[in-house]
C-alpha cells in the first residue's frame, strides 16, 4: 500500500496526512530533489527543487522526463567542499515574499534554508522539514515562529527500516481555525 518511488521520502503518516493538504494549484519549493519532485509535479501547478549533488540532479531530471512530468524546475547549486552553503540555501532568495504554499526542506544546510524560506511562504502555507528529529537539525527545527501551528510524523517511510520524523508548520492566514488545527497531537 505505501510502497511508491512517487512520494516524497518522507514517514507513512506524513505522506497520508499531505495527501489530506495538497493541492493542484500550489507551487512548491524544495531543497533535495527525487521521489518528491515527481510527486510536487504530478500534483501542483509548479515544483522548483534544488539539488547539491549532479547525478542525483541528472537522476531527477531523467526520472521527471520519463513520468511525462511538466511544471518543475530541478536547479543544479553544487555545495563549495569547504561546505560553505551560502549560495545552495540563498536560491529562495530570489523569489518573492509570500510566493510558495509549501517549502520541503530535507537538503543540506537545514536551518539556513528554514530560514531563508520562511518569509517565501504564503500566509496558510506549510514548511515541511525532514529527519526533524535529529539533533543536527534541532536549531533548524526550533527556527519556525511560535505563532505557526505544528505537527509532526514519527515512524517508518519508504526505502527504511529505521523510524525517523517529518515535521510540518502552517503559516497563519488570519483566519482562525478553532479545534481543527493540523488535524491531530502534535506527535502522531
């Protein structure tokens, strides 16, 4: 049932719980590309994903050509060996304010693209951050503001035998949402 190469990899319950929040007319921004560029493409308007590492970008672009995908823009940004990430985790930079209904983080340099993205997406949009559940990505994860309502996913994906966590945020809009929040406990 869960085994697909079209979703992005993170946790079973994540994927079910962005099935529920998906939409057709979305556009999507994301560090790391694969499996989930596919399915961004497969499903919204338009997916940019950027990728650090070249085979893995010319797997994706194979991969994208072979599912007759449209509306995707996979951008090769290889990371400087002194593993400086400025310009990998600065490409959001050049997108307006409030553009993208979600922003997929599971790349290098995590915070910097947490940061960097938050601004980039819409008021009602999510941030989703993979593997938030290692300590190396714990200041990435603790970057989000307070305001934005969180869930997240622990459990097994696909391609895994090991549990690991995938954790969402929604931007306010201004509209209040009562007891519906994210649709579940915070750890689900």
């Amino acid at each position: 049932m869960h085994k697909s190469t079209h979703t992005p990899w993170i946790p079973y319950r994540a994927i079910e719980f962005l099935a529920t929040i998906v939409s057709p007319d979305w556009y999507v921004f994301e560090w790391g590309s694969g499996s989930s560029t596919i399915y961004w493409a497969q499903r919204c308007t338009w997916v940019l994903s950027v990728e650090d590492d070249a085979t893995w970008h010319q797997r994706a672009l194979d991969r994208l050509a072979v599912q007759l995908c449209t509306g995707y823009d996979v951008k090769l940004i290889p990371v400087h060996p002194t593993l400086y990430y400025g310009p990998y985790a600065d490409v959001i930079k050049g997108w307006p304010d409030e553009y993208f209904d979600l922003v997929f983080v599971d790349g290098k340099a995590r915070f910097g693209c947490v940061s960097n993205g938050l601004a980039k997406i819409k008021p009602g949009g999510w941030l989703l951050l993979d593997n938030s559940d290692m300590p190396e990505y714990e200041q990435a994860k603790q970057h989000p503001p307070a305001t934005w309502e969180r869930c997240s996913f622990y459990g097994r994906g696909w391609g895994f035998k090991k549990p690991w966590e995938a954790t969402f945020w929604r931007k306010p809009d201004g509209n209040v949402h009562g007891s519906r929040g994210l649709g579940g406990p915070d750890q689900v």
